[in-house]
C-alpha cells in the first residue's frame, strides 16, 4: 500500500488528480501524512468513511463468494 501512495503521489506531485492520495489513505484506514491540501465537498471525516466503506462493502461481497 505505502509503495502504491508514493507512486500516486509522485504521479500527482503537479497537483493535478491529487485526491488520489487521500482517497488511497482512506481506503486503507491509513492516517495522511500531513494536513490535506484537497477541499473536499464535505467533511474529511465524512469522505474517509465514505471511501473505507466502499472498500468494506467489496471485501464482504468477494468474501461472500459473489
């Protein structure tokens, strides 16, 4: 996961598609390094348990065997 972050923030370093990031720290449950410069449309808060979810939504339906 760390190797992938650090691929996608090389890739976004223009700041173009910089919420890649963020979301892959979401998704893994993992903390930012550092305070987000992304202004999301809700809360970080909110988007972070919105992108986990997702994540957890797809682990139980694959664990499920659909």
């Amino acid at each position: 996961m760390a190797a992938t972050i650090d691929r996608l923030r090389a890739l976004t370093a223009t700041g173009d598609f910089a919420y890649f990031t963020d979301i892959a720290h979401f998704m893994g449950t993992l903390p930012l390094p550092g305070p987000s410069t992304i202004r999301w449309t809700t809360s970080e808060d909110d988007v972070r348990s919105s992108w986990r979810g997702l994540v957890q939504t797809r682990q139980e339906h694959l664990l499920a065997g659909n």
